[in-house]
C-alpha cells in the first residue's frame, strides 16, 4: 500500500501512485456498495465527525454514509451558525472536538487553507471536505474513477474544465490530479471567471466552448453559484448560457463518445442544458454520486489504517 | 553627560556616502568630530561598524488600546536591540491619534517608558474613517510629525484633495497609502499564479498604481508635501520617477518586508507573512530592491505590526496583516548588503539619512553636531532567529527560525548609552 499521509488535505502533494492506491481500493467498495448487504467494518469502532462550516447536503450526506456502510459511529455538526457566530475560533472548536476523541474529522470550510491549520491542532486523521476555493481532494478522486470505469483509463485524455474555475476548488484539485496522471487538461471560461494566470499552471486555456471541446474525451461543467450570476462576473444567467451552458450544439464539438460530467448541484439551463444531463449515453453525473460514497469509503478506510498504525507506534506518518 | 570617544570604528556615513576606519568624538549627546579628545570615555568599537541610528517611519505601538501587543515600553526594548534610535509611531491605534488630548498621552507615555526617540504621527481624518479632517493644526502644535490614515486610504478624493490643500498651508507632510481601495478590498494576496493555486482573495498588483496616480494627481494639485508609505511594485515605480522628475515634493518608502521576501513565502498558509499589501513577486520585489539602491525609494521602513496569537491563528482571509520588524530590521536589511545590491552608506541612506531629512531632523548624520543617535553593529554576525527571544510582545515575525547576519552590538540615543541597560534588564 502506498497512501502513507495522516490527512487528505488536498490531491497538490499526492503522487500519482497514491492516487491509484485510492482508487483501486474504491473500486472494491464500489462493488460492495451494489451489493445487498453493504457493510465493511474497516471503521468500526472509530468515531467519525464530519465538521460543515459551510452549508452541504450532498457532501456531507455521502461522507455519512460512507462512514456508516464502514461501521463508524458518525456524527454530523452544521457549524455555520452556532459556535462562530458565539465568537469561537476554528481552533478553539478544533480543540473541543479534539478533546472527544474523534478518529476521522470530516471538514468543510468556507475559507483557503482553514481545514490545513485545523489539522495541525489535532490528533486525528483529517479529510478535507472542500476548504474555499483551494481544494476538494474526494472530488477530485471520484471523478477520476468515473473517469476511469467510463473511459477504461485514467490518462492520455483530453479533458474540459467549464465555467467558473476562478471560485472553484474542484477545479483546483480536478486539475492537479488530472495532470499527474498525465492527462491533457483544458480550462474554458469568460475571462473574467478564469484565475489570471491560469496558463501557468501547465494547461490549456480557452475562451470559447466550440474551441475547448474540439475532440474532448471528457467534458467536465462546473456550477455557476448564483450570486456571481447577475452583472458581478457574467452579464446574465441567459447570455452565459448562450456562451458557456453545454448543449447538443457545443457538446458535438467533443469525442462523438465524450462523457459529460458535472459536481453538483447542477443549474439546469444555466451551466447546463437538462436533455444533456438527463442522456443516459453521455452524461455520468448519478456515476459521479455513486462513486463519491465508494472514494470516501476508500479514503478513510486508508486514513484510518495510517491511523491505527501510528497509534500503534510504527512511526509510518508522514 | 559626558563625553565618549569611538575608536577603531568602521564609519559608515550616508551623508558622504563613505565608509573608513576612523574614530567619533562625542560630546553632550552631540557628535563633535572625527579627533581626539582629553578624559573622555573610550569605547573600542573592535573595527565593527558605528552608523547612526536607525530611524523608522511607521511604527505601530499598540499603546492606546491594545496594550497587550505592544507597549511603548516592549516596542522601545525592541527598538533598541535592532539599532532603531527614533521610531515615527503610526496614529491606528484604538482610539485613533486624531486630538491633541489622545497625542499628548502618547507622547506622555513615550517619555516616561520608551529609552529611543519617538515622534508621534497623528490621523489625517477623524477616527480615520476618511470624511472629515482631524485638528491638523492643534495636532501639529501638540507635536505630530506627519499626518496619515496608515493602511486606510482616503477613498473620497474631494475629502483628500481638501485634506492636502489644508495640510499644505501648514507646510505638513502627509503620508499616504497607495492601492485603489475597491479593487483592493478584501485582498489577502497578490493576483498570480500563486494566490490562484492557493485559491486566495487576490488583488492586481495594478491597483497600487492606481492609487499612486490618484495621489500624485492630488498632489499636483494641492502642492502638499507627500510621501508614499510603500511602494512594493515595478508598475508604480515608473509612476514615481517621473513624478520626482516633474519636481514634486513626494518621496517614497517600502517595508522590509517586501525587499527581502516574496509571495511565495506564504507557503502552506502561514499568517506570520500575511501583511499589507500582500508579499509581491519576486519580479516586483528585485524591482523595488534596485529602487533602493537608486535613490529612488527613499525609505526602509520596518511597519512594525505586532499581533498576538490570536488574531494570527486563524484562516488566512481572517487572520490579522502585519508583521514586527523593529529588532529584525537591521538583520534583514544585510541580507540587500551581503546579497551585493547596494552598499552599507547606500542602505543607510534609506533607514536613516533620509527619513531624517524628511521629517526635518538633524538625526541620519555623523558630522559634527547631529546628534549623537549611534548603532554599532557587526554586518557580518550570524545567528538563527528565536521568536520568543525577540523583546515585542507581539512574536509575529516572518523571520522565525531564520538564518541571518548582522547583530547589533551597542546603541546611544544624544550619547546616552541604552543598549547595555537593555542587557541588565533583561
């Protein structure tokens, strides 16, 4: 086994042998997952906490069940609301968490780099959940399976990144983990959604769709969040459609056999036209779901061994 | 007080921008020349280096309000362990310095606890909130030095225009801030590859030079004496040479902190080097070096900002900017000497000579008569920085753990020697 880290923090530092790790892993549970009884007990006994200071349902809902089908006691906290608005810090919380013995801290915060200084506080194993516009590290992972199982392979691909990749962390970790698997990565967005030098970051930047798809295996639509929608960022919801929104029309610019994908929740109409979402031949997004359980079954599963082994003072942590 | 004769001291003298072996007569806290003198005291200076001491512009001493992260006290320590002999305090204090009942508690407390020189700067508008003027007049007689509103930009230009006009009847130097403050809003780092990989607020380094044309406009219009806190970008830097050139009475500084380090210092999200405007390129930071060693920045400045744990334990879109700088100036300003960019007159042009002669002192000088404001130092001394070992409250250096040359080895403020009390005090 070669994942050796005590936190997944974000894909920038894996390399890509642990990304396979990962993935292979996941893919058993994704078996299991289809199965009738679908419980492992890599987890059991291990508490488990997933920590939202930003609004998720999807993410933290996954990570729930991905935790539960391992045989972890699972506890949720919404933290938008309470504790920060009483003046605590993120450490502060950190500590009182920390202070119960927890295994696996699941987090979600709104601001960069926060779920990085939260796990040098504590003793357990931390997993980003999304962490501002950083990183996304499971999304990342579960699109590269779906990825996988559609395509058959995980590199020499051509793969679009559409929309607001300036605010997005699932770009962020979507491009890190699709260039160390040396695949050909595309950004296509209006300016003034794409990070100013994002051609720096070894890929390929377009500004127009018809361009960015040309002979893409996979296309991959970002959500637009709605409050950048309207004369802040783009003139409108409908003029962004027009340009940046994959229809029939754009999508045919791609591999006649590309995949569409997509993080969720999807702005039908906005970033993406409804008929394309709902082609069962084309688009993967319920895979992407599905897959989300089985990576974050994967990833603690992994963490949870590093873990174990730490505590039993082999010293691997790193 | 007595008289003190240097000997065996390497000079470094800004004003004639030389450096010799040589002796420095003292007498009566002034300097008297290079001779001999009868019955004085003789301090061997052991071929190390006597400048004059350092002055810096825009220290934040966190007295009134937040006591807790520096007093005149801890900040006068620090300042004299870093060879700093005048420290230009900044008005952001909690109230702000924007009356003369709030500037003559300051100066107060400066006298009873701070061994160095320190010159209060008051706010250029009340409570700094950029719409109305502070008592520029009653606060110039009260002893203000200069008149700014720090890192908060007046962003009515109608309020600074009248603001410049009014505080250039009155011959006073204003000192501004320069990033245009909508764009600027919210920027915890510099737009580039690095703030987007990190997925950080960023801000065009443009927009400091959008402030500085803003400011260099009103300038022109108003004939007020200004002087820009930092200049930190290679865009802004033309701007100010060619309004230099146009014989405008504006100057410009830069902090330590962006000659010696740059945005990717940042790293995994470390706070110590969050500060305002954020760390630049390394393209931005070789530019204004060279602007340094030109002449045309004037000033280094520390822009001592002490911060407790607190306020920097936290994401970095939250944390608090600011780093100290006052026992760290000296160190890392060698790193411009040692990395061959400039030479120890030309360094001390910028951190004593000419702010001294922007503010009008006699200070910055080793002829006869300035007064006797000296640093001894050895530009060569290594030593690897303990944070806690440094005299602030605060501990927000950037320089933790860092490998540096240059220890300060003796400091007299007018002759008085405050650095061995300094010794025994601690």
């Amino acid at each position: 086994m070669s994942f050796r880290a005590r936190h997944l923090l974000g894909i920038e530092h894996l390399a890509p042998d642990e990304i396979t790790t990962i993935l292979d892993l996941a893919e058993s549970y994704a078996e299991l997952n289809r199965s009738d009884i679908k419980h492992g007990d890599a987890l059991k006994g291990l508490t488990q906490i997933n920590m939202f200071f930003e609004a998720s349902t999807r993410t933290q809902a996954s990570f729930e069940l991905a935790g539960k089908r391992l045989g972890a006691d699972v506890m949720n906290m919404a933290l938008g609301a309470s504790s920060l608005k009483k003046g605590e810090t993120l450490i502060d919380t950190a500590l009182t968490l920390n202070a119960m013995h927890p295994d696996l801290l699941v987090v979600r915060h709104p601001h960069s780099g926060a779920v990085s200084l939260l796990s040098q506080k504590v003793n357990c194993a931390v997993l980003n959940a999304g962490d501002g516009r950083h990183e996304h590290p499971t999304q990342a992972l579960l699109d590269a399976l779906t990825i996988r199982r559609a395509k058959g392979r995980l590199h020499r691909l051509t793969v679009a990144i559409c929309g607001d990749i300036a605010h997005s962390r699932v770009a962020r970790s979507n491009i890190h983990l699709l260039g160390k698997m040396e695949n050909r990565v595309r950004l296509v967005a209006p300016p003034t959604l794409m990070p100013s030098q994002a051609s720096e970051w070894g890929v390929e930047v377009y500004g127009s769709m018809d361009e960015g798809l040309k002979d893409a295996d996979v296309v991959m639509m970002l959500r637009l969040q709605k409050e950048r929608m309207d004369g802040a960022f783009i003139p409108s919801e409908r003029e962004y459609f027009h340009r940046f929104g994959l229809d029939a029309e754009k999508l045919a610019h791609a591999k006649p056999d590309a995949i569409v994908m997509h993080p969720g929740p999807m702005n039908r109409g906005v970033e993406i036209d409804g008929t394309i979402a709902d082609d069962i031949n084309r688009s993967v997004i319920q895979d992407q779901v599905e897959m989300g359980v089985a990576v974050r079954m994967a990833a603690m599963d992994l963490l949870a061994r590093n873990l174990k082994a730490a505590r039993a003072g082999e010293g691997v942590l790193v | 007080m007595g008289q003190i004769l240097f000997q065996n001291a390497r000079l470094i003298d800004p004003e004639t921008g030389t450096e010799a072996l040589g002796s420095l007569a003292v007498r009566d806290g002034r300097i008297t020349g290079t001779g001999g003198m009868e019955g004085a005291e003789v301090v061997d200076c052991g071929g190390k280096c006597l400048a004059p001491g350092i002055v810096d512009i825009g220290v934040k001493v966190s007295e009134p309000g937040e006591r807790h992260k520096e007093s005149f006290r801890s900040a006068g320590r620090a300042a004299v362990a870093g060879g700093v002999t005048t420290m230009v305090t900044r008005p952001d204090t909690l109230p702000a310095i924007d009356t003369p009942e709030v500037l003559e508690f300051v100066r107060r407390r400066a006298n009873e606890a701070a061994p160095v020189n320190v010159l209060p700067m008051a706010a250029l508008t009340r409570g700094r909130e950029g719409r109305e003027m502070a008592e520029i007049g009653f606060l110039l007689d009260a002893g203000a030095v200069a008149f700014t509103d720090c890192d908060r930009v007046v962003a009515n230009t109608k309020v600074f225009s009248r603001c410049l006009t009014y505080a250039a009847s009155l011959g006073v130097l204003v000192i501004g801030h320069c990033q245009e403050p909508v764009l600027s809003e919210g920027a915890a780092a510099t737009s580039g590859k690095f703030a987007a990989l990190k997925g950080l607020p960023s801000v065009s380094p443009m927009a400091e030079r959008m402030g500085l044309d803003r400011d260099i406009a009103v300038v022109e219009m108003t004939g007020a004496r200004y002087h820009a806190d930092q200049i930190t970008t290679a865009r802004a830097l033309t701007r100010l040479e060619r309004a230099k050139a146009a014989g405008l009475d504006l100057t410009a500084g830069v902090s330590i902190h962006h000659l010696t380090l740059n945005e990717l210092d940042v790293g995994d999200y470390r706070t110590f080097f969050k500060v305002k405007p954020p760390l630049r390129s390394e393209d931005d930071r070789i530019a204004v070096v060279e602007a340094v060693a030109s002449g045309l920045i004037d000033v280094i400045s520390s822009m001592h900002t002490p911060q407790d744990e607190e306020s920097k334990r936290l994401p970095f879109e939250e944390a608090a900017s600011g780093a100290i700088g006052l026992e760290t100036l000296l160190p890392a300003a060698m790193r411009l000497v040692h990395g061959g960019h400039m030479d120890l007159p030309t360094l001390w042009r910028a951190l004593s000579l000419n702010p001294s002669r922007r503010l009008g002192l006699e200070t910055g000088r080793l002829s006869a008569g300035a007064p006797a404001d000296l640093v001894l130092f050895d530009p060569d001394a290594p030593f690897v920085l303990d944070r806690f070992k440094l005299h602030s409250k605060s501990k927000n250096t950037p320089f933790d753990e860092a490998r540096m040359q240059g220890k300060v080895l003796g400091c007299w403020v007018a002759g008085r020697d405050v650095f061995t009390d300094l010794g025994a005090e601690s």
